[in-house]
C-alpha cells in the first residue's frame, strides 16, 4: 500500500489525483502532517508526500530502521514539477515510484541512487535475495575496481559494467560486426583465481556467509516437492523443508516454490507452509507426476492420489538435479510422519524477450521495451536498429548487431544465447511480431528458454495516425516483398482483400530492384474500387524526415514510393475529409440524418 500525505491545497489536488488513478494501491492519511506520516510509515510499504524535502526529512529522521525493512519516500513539490526518490530508492522501490508518479503527474523524477545515475544496475534490483556487502560492492563496480563474478549456479543476470569480470569460457559467438565481451554467471569456481582482496558477486544457493567485500545472489533454483496426508500440521510440513534444506546445507532464500499433487492444491498444512516461506504453491496432476521417473517411488501415495510419487515427482517435474532424496517428517510424539519432501536444483533457464521498438519515435517506445532493453545482457538486432536504441543499454551490455539478410542468423543466435543462459532482447522495428524478428525466433525456440514478447507500434498504426482514420474498419496488412513469400501467394491475397473491400496496407511496396509489384497491386484493386479511392502514402513514419500525403487510387504514383513507405489504400467506404483519411465504422447514428 502506498500512503499518500500532502498539507496544502495544491498538494491535495496533486494527491488526488494519484488516489483516482491507483485506487486500490493508495490510502489517504488526513489530518496533522505529523501524526499521517509516522502513520503511513508504519503502516504502508511506500509513502508519497506532497511535501519540502526538508520537512519530510525531519519528519521521518526519527522513524528509520534500517534500509530493508523502512517504507520507500517520495516528495512532490507543491508546483508538481519534480518527484524525488528521498528514502528507499532499491530497497523500498522510491526510484521506481518516482518514476511512476512522475509520469502520471507530469513532474520530473529525481533519482540520485549512483548505480541508478549510471546506468549500473544495484545488486538489490535484480529480482533475487541479495546478501553482503551490497553498498562496498556497488561502489567498486562505479569506480571501476576489480569485481570478480563467480557463479556455483547459472542465472540470467543483466549487463554489468565491464570491470565485473565473467568466466572466461563465455566466447563471444560468430556473428558479423559483434561488439564487446560478457556472459552470465555459469563457470565452476575452481576455473577462477580473483586474489585475497577482491571484491566479489557470488551466485549461490548454499548456506554460507559472505566475507568481507562480498555479496551473494540467491537465485529461486530450488524445487521442493511436498507430499503430506489429510490434516498433515504446517509446523510438520515446514520443520520437514527447513531441516531438510539445513542438513543439505542450502539456502531457504532460493527455494523458488513448494509443489505437489493437485489433489493436495487446497491441504492446509501445505499452503501455509508455502505462505510462510513465501513462495508460490505449484500443482501437478497425478498422471504428469506418474510420469516421472523417480529413485524411491512408493505405493502409499499411488493408492491414495495416483502416483508412486509426490515428493520426488513434484519437484523433478521440470527437470533438475536431486539434492535432497524423499525424506519424511520425524514426530515426537511417535506417531506416523504426515509429511514427505524432496529437493531438486532446477536448471538456469535463459530468457529471450523479443522487443517491438516501434516505428522510430523515442516517444513511441513503450516503457516496457525499455525495460526490457535495460534488463538484457546480450543484445541482438540490426545494426540501424542498435543505433536507434544503443544509449538505453547498461553499460556492459555485449551487442551482437549486423546487416540487412541476416535475419535467420540473428534470430538463431538470439536463442542460441538464452540456452545459454543468458538474458537476452532481440530487437525489431515496430512489433517484432509484424514482418520481423518473432516468427523466426521463436520457430528456432522451444521449450527450454522462457520467452516474453514486447509488442510495439507497428508501422500501419503509426501511418495511419498520421494519416487520420483510415483503419476505422477491416483492414489487413500485406507485404509485396517476394523475398520470402513467391509473388503468385501475394497477389491472390491482394486480390482476396480487393475483392472484400479490406482496407490494404503495404508493407516493402517498392524497391529499386523490385519496381513492378506495387503497380501490380494498385491494378488489382483498381478492378473493385473507384479511382477516387483514398490513397495514404507515409514515409518514415514518426520520424525526424516524416512525409505524408493523401491521394487518389488513381492518381499515385509508384515512383514516389521506396522500402521506407507505407502506403493504405481505402475501401468504398473511405473519404477523404479536411485532408485526412476516415474509413467510418459504421455506427449506426453515423447514418442517421443531421
């Protein structure tokens, strides 16, 4: 929850509108300034004053604790032009908030955290447990001291800054124009000799306690199976886990989830347990756990949920290592034990976001995409592309850029590095899922690497805002490039759009090479719509050299057209109005007469 505090009448407004727009996120605290913020403090996990800086300094000075468990504070000033990360930046999400606040207020965030300023990410933003030295580390990697990574487990981490040294095994693969070095965390640590003194990032999921100039990264690696019987204790259930993950000597913080039967998706004892580890409860069926073959499988459990194992099965169900063979509760009344786990090592799986970045704008980019760019460590994409984008990336970001006709090659060195491990963005223009970079990515992808596609503006949208309306109906996109797709497949779907009376637009319509199939196109619609048709012609569409204009079917001129155009062409519907395209959707009052 976020408590929202201001003290005047411009900071309410201000308040207020953040309270509309995060209705369920959000509480306002009234009353004495003084009394609401030592309220919201301790009540809510952030805090947004509407306040001097100065004053919430003094305010909150006598409330801190420490910086894991203090609140996140922003101020806003009362002319709402700047939202300050005051307290919390990392740890209590203040920067990230400022963020928030600042773009639904239109204020400036300020954000002074030093990884933050630099594009460097803070070792307590990566989305694991991090333990140690976490601000000695931090200011090695800015002033560019020698960091070693060693890693007993692989995890997709970001770009760090190159004096964050990687494995030596991570090469660089073959790619045209490749630039720069990196890897995720992966090689064993007996490759590495760092030297007494170095700082150091440790990626692991065992018990152990970090020395002097260290942090340690607990990746969520460890499956736990649970099987338990019908009123099986949460004490049982969770003193079961715990000792088995002590006695294992590993670490309760990179347990990613407890998992078991779907029989047992609702046994209480099993969801509290998950509730206080704070990890999500996964279920199986028993014909997927059946499945699995496992080193103790037992007929207890098959008689009663239909499996030979729940324990084991559950937590091998995704692949892995066995560290901890089934183990049973001990009581100490002597009674039956009630509860059974096991626990695996899960394999690191790479992850491939594969990243729209729209038509050219910067401010078409989606936050999301920018995200996504500042998460990666490896970037893959056309070198025009990079270019568009290279300034968002953290520094020690490895970018593997090349030319036009390298698709296939990009996309299969795209997923050739998450299987690797890594966290990987594919980058295309528009939406990577609209004549670009998805299809042939995914096509070389399967189940072993995550995936997250970013949708962008594609191109037919952006032109089509500019032009006006023109896709106020059914419209459809098709490409008149025969590189990929033989000319008699494309001009059968032109003449299946004509003859529906779809708005058309082109994609690739003309080239210096390839100059007759968009004449070829136009006459075919020709043959269904009147010359007076509605034609937009936009080229380089948001950006800085954008043209535009709105003629006639019969009147274009193809010589006007390149690979850099989009051009729509109108149904019999479609009117030109004030210079502008407008294809009505057919509302009924729309007919009705004025």
């Amino acid at each position: 929850m976020i408590g929202l505090i201001s003290a005047t009448a411009a900071g309410a407004a201000a308040r207020d509108r953040l309270a509309s727009a995060w209705p369920t996120r959000v509480r306002v605290y009234d009353g004495a300034v003084g009394d609401a913020v030592r309220a919201a403090f301790a009540e809510c996990e952030q805090l947004v004053c509407f306040l001097a800086t100065g004053a919430v300094v003094r305010l909150v000075a006598p409330l801190l604790s420490d910086k894991v468990s203090d609140p996140g504070v922003v101020c806003v000033d009362e002319a709402g032009r700047f939202a300050v990360a005051l307290l919390g930046g990392h740890g209590g999400g203040a920067n990230e908030l400022a963020r928030e606040v600042g773009e639904l207020l239109g204020a400036e965030p300020v954000v002074t955290t030093a990884t933050d300023s630099v594009g460097v990410p803070g070792l307590d933003t990566l989305g694991v447990p991090v333990e140690g030295d976490v601000a000695g580390v931090s200011r090695a990697m800015l002033d560019g001291e020698p960091v070693a990574l060693e890693a007993e487990v692989s995890w997709p981490l970001p770009a760090l800054p190159s004096n964050v040294r990687r494995p030596a095994s991570e090469a660089v693969p073959a790619l045209p124009r490749a630039l720069g070095s990196a890897g995720a965390a992966g090689t064993p640590l007996a490759q590495r000799d760092d030297g007494p003194g170095r700082y150091r990032i440790l990626v692991s999921d065992r018990v152990l306690e970090p020395a002097e100039r260290e942090v340690v990264l607990r990746p969520p690696c460890l499956a736990v199976g649970v099987g338990a019987s019908k009123g099986a204790p949460a004490d049982e259930v969770l003193g079961l886990v715990e000792g088995a993950l002590r006695d294992a000597g590993l670490s309760a913080k990179s347990v990613a989830e407890l998992s078991t039967v779907d029989a047992k998706a609702d046994e209480p004892g099993i969801v509290e347990a998950a509730a206080r580890l704070g990890v999500p409860l996964v279920t199986y069926t028993a014909e997927e756990l059946a499945a699995v073959e496992v080193p103790n499988p037992s007929d207890a459990p098959l008689t009663a949920v239909g499996t030979p194992s729940v324990a084991e099965a559950a937590a091998l169900v995704r692949g892995g290592e066995l560290l901890v063979p089934k183990r049973k509760s001990e009581r100490a009344d002597g009674r039956p034990a009630m509860a059974t786990c096991a626990v695996v090592r899960r394999p690191a799986r790479g992850r491939l976001a594969v990243v729209g970045l729209g038509p050219g704008a910067r401010d078409l980019l989606t936050p999301r995409a920018k995200d996504e760019l500042r998460r990666a460590a490896v970037l893959v994409g056309l070198d025009q592309y990079v270019d568009q984008i290279r300034d968002l990336l953290r520094p020690g970001t490895r970018i593997l850029e090349s030319g036009l006709g390298a698709e296939e090659e990009r996309a299969r060195t795209a997923v050739a590095e998450a299987r690797r491990g890594q966290a990987v963005a594919l980058i295309g223009s528009g939406d990577a899922g609209v004549y670009a970079m998805a299809s042939p990515a995914l096509a070389e992808a399967s189940d072993d690497i995550d995936v997250a596609g970013v949708p962008g503006v594609t191109a037919a949208l952006a032109a089509g805002a500019i032009l006006g309306a023109p896709l106020g109906h059914d419209h459809v996109s098709i490409s008149l490039s025969d590189l990929h797709t033989p000319w008699e497949v494309i001009e059968r779907r032109v003449r299946a759009a004509a003859e529906a009376d779809i708005v058309v637009t082109f994609y690739n319509p003309r080239s210096r090479g390839r100059d007759w199939q968009l004449p070829k196109a136009l006459a075919i619609l020709a043959e269904h719509r009147e010359p007076t048709t509605p034609v937009g012609v936009v080229r380089n569409a948001s950006r800085p050299d954008e043209s535009s204009r709105v003629t006639a079917l019969g009147s274009l001129d193809p010589a006007i057209v390149d690979m850099m155009t989009v051009v729509t062409v109108g149904n019999t519907a479609t009117r030109e109005i004030a210079g502008r395209m407008v294809t009505p959707r057919g509302y009924r009052w729309q007919e009705e007469p004025k």
